[in-house]
C-alpha cells in the first residue's frame, strides 16, 4: 500500500529521538485524538505506555511492505504499516481487555506489599492482582518506595525479601520511621523472566515517567537482574527525551532516587551506573555488591585463589592454566546467560563442572565454595549481602 497518497498529519517527526529514521504519521481525523494523548500522557501509566509504543515505531525495525502490522502491549494493540519509504501510517489504537496482563497470580508487573498484623498474619505480604500504577501518595515519610525484583520463585518471595533490602539500602532516609506498621505498603516490579526484554524495561520506563510526571519523589531499589532492568529503563527514557519537556527534566529526575543491590547484568559495573544516573539526574543513593556472586562481573575475578583448589581438584587445572580464570568465569557466565541456573554447571574449555557435586563432595575444598556456590548457583543472592 503507498501512503504516500493517503491524507495524513505528522504525528511524530522523523527525528525526534535519537537513532530514529521514521516519520510517523496519522489520518487527519485521528490526530486530535493522538495530540491529546501526547499531552495527557504525564503521569499517567496507560497513555505513557501508548506514547512509547508510538515514539518505538519511529526506530522499529522491520520490512517495508506497506502491509498492516500491529504492535501488542499490555492493555493495547496500535495496527500500523510501513511504506516503501520507511514512513509509518498509525491505523488504529485497539483498546481492548484480550491484550491485559495474564491473570496468572506470577504475571510479570506492578504488586503492591502490604505489611499485615493482624490474627490471620503477620508479616509482609505481596498481593495478588497486579496495578497498572503506583500509588504514590503512600510515602514513608517524604518518599514513596519501590523494588524491581531479580530472580525469585515467586512474587511472594520477592516480596517478603526485599523489604529487607530497602530497609538497609535506605536506613539514613527512614531512621526513626517504622514501617512494619498495618496499611503500610511499598511498590514492587515483579518479573516471571524476561530480564532483557524490551517489553519489561519499557513498561518499568512507563511507571518512572509516571513518577516523574507527578512529580513524585521515589526511592527505588534495583536488586539482582532488575538492576539491568532498570538500567534498560533508564536507557529508553535516555533515548525518548521527547516524551517530556526538557526544561523542566531536570528537575523532576531529581526526585528519583535508586540504590542498587546485588546488582547482575549488562551496564551495572559501578562506574557504569555512576555514569548513568549523572546523565539521566538521578540520585544514586549507594551500590551494595555481592562478592560472592560470580554473576555481578565487576567482584567475579576476585574469587581465583578459592576456585583454583576446586578446579585442580576437579582435574581441570592445565586448562586454568591455560587460558586463565578470568576465562573460566566468562565460559560459566555463557552457559548461564543461555541455560539458566541448574544443579550443575558444565562450560567449556575441558568441561569445568561445578554444582553439587563438588559442594556436597569435596569436603575442605567444598566448605571454601560455600559461600560462592550459595551466592551464585544457589538462592545466596536473594538476600542482602552485607
């Protein structure tokens, strides 16, 4: 289809963000529509995500074959094509509840944790049905809190957990304020998976702006693989200034404020996230490093000296040798990223095992692996690692 000849208005310039090479266009009857979806859209959790489904068209890839296509969120459809130019057309916004979040009680997204004392319970608990945003007028004294959770069994157990993690990461904030009180909650961004997906970090992006069009201060924790996550977030709000007016940016990203615990994954070296939230202006309020987690790659390479016993043990000694620890590191960090964690790790380079087998086995050599295995193959780095 050439859309060329169809009447149409601007809706998005084809340079309005960096690395975008599409204008993006609508029918002259919807742009009322859209225009006011762009200037509504602060604050407010659905129409934000409808504005960055948008503004990702602008750099999407894909064939242009002028064909209707659709580009599915949760709670949303835009059906659009891409012409012989590249330009977009934006066909239709499809509002509909067949595109909502899984009702599955492990879906990915936003819980709340109550704190609970009562004759039934007593204790943080993490709530069943997800929200589509945060309710941020509930503060513990000046901020609103929220966690973005790594790997866990479940959103009750990250839920249960992390609150620990704030209490540490934000002791100064909250001396003197007791939050194990009833009617007290704290924010949580729960993922089933999917710690690198475009889809996650984006609907994270979402609820920032979110806070941030509110003008709200919150204090979040980063923990684990959701810390790449939300380095991902923060390089999509990076890459859209657009979607908020510059001037005032600056300060409304003041009042975000992140301290990252445990933290894995692409861009979480300190330096990296140091750089990070200078660029977007947010307060970087402290990083806690797991040591014994050979996943966070700025400590792996500090474990040498207690993992060479275990790998000449092992019988693999010559290839250390050879190639090096750091290698051997690298060779387990592949597996993992492609295979997930299991009992027992085998990588490369004459096959370096080590899981239970070497923990329940090799008794001396098996006790200076504690720590390590726990933190890196086991559930260690769930909690706060001091």
């Amino acid at each position: 289809m050439n859309i060329q000849s169809i009447s149409r208005k601007t809706l998005i310039p084809q340079h309005a963000n960096p690395n975008s090479s599409r204008n993006i266009y609508v029918h002259p009857d919807h742009y009322a529509d859209w225009e006011a979806i762009k200037k509504a859209h602060e604050g407010d959790f659905y129409l934000t995500s409808i504005m960055r489904a948008a503004f990702s068209l602008n750099a999407r890839a894909g064939g242009r074959t002028g064909k209707p296509e659709r580009l599915v969120q949760p709670g949303f459809a835009i059906h659009y094509l891409i012409d012989e130019h590249g330009d977009v057309m934006l066909l239709q916004l499809e509002i509909d509840e067949k595109y909502q979040r899984s009702n599955s009680q492990q879906a990915s997204g936003l819980y709340q944790v109550h704190y609970y004392d009562n004759a039934r319970r007593i204790g943080w608990e993490t709530q069943d049905t997800s929200k589509t945003q945060m309710q941020l007028k509930h503060r513990w004294k000046e901020a609103h809190y929220a966690a973005v959770a790594g790997k866990f069994d479940s959103k009750e157990q990250a839920g249960g957990k992390l609150v620990d993690h704030i209490r540490n990461a934000y002791s100064g904030d909250l001396r003197g304020h007791s939050i194990d009180r009833p009617n007290k909650h704290y924010s949580l961004y729960w993922q089933n998976g999917g710690y690198r997906s475009d889809r996650q970090s984006n609907q994270l992006a979402s609820l920032l702006q979110q806070a941030m069009g509110q003008k709200c201060r919150v204090h979040w924790l980063a923990h684990g693989e959701g810390a790449g996550t939300f380095v991902r977030a923060m390089q999509a709000l990076k890459s859209a200034p657009k979607l908020h007016n510059a001037e005032k940016d600056s300060k409304v990203r003041a009042r975000q404020v992140v301290y990252f615990s445990n933290p894995r994954g692409k861009g979480t070296t300190t330096k990296e996230l140091e750089a990070l939230c200078k660029q977007l202006g947010f307060e970087l309020a402290g990083i806690n490093r797991n040591t014994n987690d050979l996943w966070d790659r700025e400590t792996n390479g500090a474990h040498s000296d207690r993992f060479l016993p275990i790998i000449a043990k092992l019988g693999v000694g010559g290839a250390v040798g050879t190639f090096g620890f750091d290698t051997f590191a690298k060779a387990i960090n592949l597996t993992m990223q492609a295979a997930g964690p299991a009992g027992t790790i085998a990588a490369g380079l004459g096959c370096y095992i080590i899981g239970k087998s070497v923990y329940n086995d090799l008794s001396g050599h098996a006790r200076s692996l504690k720590g390590v295995y726990q933190n890196t193959l086991g559930k260690g780095n769930q909690n706060w690692a001091a």
